[in-house]
C-alpha cells in the first residue's frame, strides 16, 4: 500500500477548532461494513448500537501538561514535548524542536526566577531526548504541572481565554492515569449521562491504558506505507478488563488507542508491555468488532488503522461523504462508528508490526 493511498481532500474550515458542548452532542456517522450502508445519527445515539454482553473498552490515560519550553545556556528557547518515562534511563524522553542545538549535560532553566533547571542526559535518536530534573530533588511530572501546558495539537489555534478553555476541554470524563502526551479523542464525546446510558443498555465497561505518544501521532513519510517504523507506547490491561473482554461477546474499542491495546494483547499474550504494532490493510484483526473513532488526518496510521478495520474503499468513500455532509474533523471533530468490521468481517490475514 501507498501512503499517498491516504491522501484526500479537506476544506480547512472543517477541522474542528472547538469542542461542541454537551460533549455527546457532536455527529455520529455509523458504518455497517458488511452491507456497506452509512447512517448519520448523534453521539447520545450510541447506547442504541450496543447490547447485552458488550465490552465497551474505553483509554483511561490522561493527558499531562507534556509542552513546556526552556532555555538554553547563553539564551534561546527550546520547546519541549515529553513523550514517556524512560526509567532505564534515568529520566523522560522527549522531543526537542531545534534539536540539534541540544548536548548531553546542558542544563535548561524552567520558569522565570525559580532556578529550575532540567538536565539533558542524551539523545534516542530523531529529534527525541531524555532528561531529568537536575540534581534529581522534584519529579518530572511535578515539574510539569507547574510550567507545562496542554500538547494541543498544532492545527487547533487558540489562544488567551478561549484557549485555556479549549485545554481543559482536551481530556476524556473517565481519565484517571497519567502519562499521554496526546488525548484519546475518540473519547471526547462521552459524557457521564452517556456512559450511563451504555450501560443500561447492557454494555459492560472496560478501562485499559495505553499512553499515547509519538508512535500514535507522527506522519508517515515513507513512500511505501509498510516501511513506516512505529515507536513504542506502553499499554496496561488490568485483570479486570481482561475478564470483560474475554467473557464479551461483542468488544467495542473506544478509539485506535484502545484498538491498537486489545490487538497487542492478542498477537503478544501480554497484559501489559510496549507496543510497536502497526495496523494496516491486509492486518487480520483478533480482539476488536466494532471501532468507535474520529476522522483523522490524511497520510496517518491512525486513517491506517481505521481502513484496515472498515475496508479501505468503504472507509475512502464515508470520509468523502463526511466531506460532502460538513462533518467536523480531527480531535474535537465529530465521531465514527464501525459495525462488523475487523474480527467480524472474517478478513484475511494479512502483515503488520
């Protein structure tokens, strides 16, 4: 497969700058994989798609305030996005824009007056660096709740008020574990009253993790798609989503995040572990039936995974029709709902990593 292959066309003004309020009030586009049919519904309609001995599988990561921007030695800023705890290496990764300006054992200060400094331990590799507060006195974590902001995505441009309420808005009702440095946004559109109301449906809940860094968000640049290398994202299923999902007799994923953790799941035999998997066509799907998601960005793994789930014309065809309709795009966009697709369209087996 091509990446050129997820090429296609969007008017800017259908990328989604602000969430709609109440959250479960954004559009739903269902589409049936087997008989090819499309319906357009709204997101408070989803219980009526669920129904008893579902496992509703939902990402309970939450999002840090991962950017944050430092200085340099001399002057010059450096803007930081952390990515992951990077434990054998005594500190976290993150990527560094201007890279190269970067050494191990500089010191970058933080704040305005306080004198706190992070230390640069060495580079990973692509523009990726791990460090660690120095002197190794306070948590990274800490260090950013107090200097960080919310890693909004670059295409939502919000500033001043309207942007603080934006980055509180970019994080799911059911977050509870910290550690992405990007939202599971599929997620977005639950409310309360919404999970409520899956449930009593019938749908039991499962909360997995799976902390969402560079191998969910980077571009593909490759010409040819299988060349694409994945980084690692750590996932965790608790024994207790583990008994939800391997009693249900439907899973219904919650996002690529929750897709791409059940599907580690089932090709290692691990609860929990790094992921490196990456889902395209041809991909024989082993955990998931129906995929809950959003419209994503053109040349992306994640519109990857979405057409190896739902067929890659049926998906090409309902993102011309969400065109054609004025659905709203990327992470406070509207939402897609795939029945019958992966495990239960029966697919080949095909290849992934």
């Amino acid at each position: 497969m091509k990446t050129s292959d997820l090429d296609y066309e969007l008017p800017e003004a259908l990328i989604a700058q602000r969430p709609v309020s109440p959250r479960d009030a954004s559009r739903l586009m269902v589409l049936d994989a087997a008989s090819g049919e499309i319906s357009h519904k709204v997101f408070r309609d989803l219980p009526t798609y669920l129904r008893s001995g579902d496992a509703l599988v939902v990402n309970e990561t939450a999002v840090i305030p991962a950017r944050l921007e430092a200085r340099r030695p001399g002057g010059g800023s450096v803007e930081l996005l952390f990515l992951r705890e990077r434990p054998e290496a005594g500190g976290w990764e993150a990527l560094a824009r201007l890279s190269k300006r970067l050494r191990p054992g500089m010191r970058l200060a933080v704040g305005e007056e306080d004198g706190e400094e992070l230390e640069v331990l060495g580079s990973v590799g692509d523009g990726r660096w791990t460090l660690r507060v120095a002197g190794g006195a306070d948590d990274v974590l800490r260090l950013l709740e107090r200097h960080g902001r919310a890693p909004l995505p670059p295409y939502i441009q919000a500033g001043g008020e309207a942007g603080r309420e934006v980055e509180s808005r970019y994080t799911t009702v059911y977050a509870r574990t910290p550690g992405s440095a990007a939202a599971p946004t599929a997620g977005f559109h639950f409310t309360e009253g919404t999970l409520e109301a899956c449930r009593s449906a019938g749908a039991d809940l499962a909360r997995v993790t799976l902390h969402v860094g560079v191998g969910t968000f980077t571009p593909v640049r490759t010409e040819n798609l299988t060349e694409h290398r994945m980084h690692a994202e750590f996932y965790s299923v608790p024994q207790s989503a583990a008994r939800v999902v391997d009693g249900a007799r439907r899973v219904v994923a919650v996002g690529t995040t929750v897709a791409r953790t059940l599907e580690s799941r089932a090709a290692s035999g691990l609860d929990s572990g790094d992921s490196e998997l990456f889902v395209y066509p041809g991909y024989r799907w082993r955990a998931v039936d129906a995929l809950i998601t959003n419209f994503h960005l053109p040349r992306s793994t994640l519109l990857a995974m979405v057409m190896s789930f739902g067929g890659e014309e049926f998906v090409r065809e309902a993102y011309r029709v969400a065109v054609r309709e004025r659905y709203r795009f990327y992470s406070f966009g509207d939402a897609m709902l795939i029945l019958n697709g992966g495990r239960s369209s029966g697919s080949a087996t095909g290849t992934a990593r």
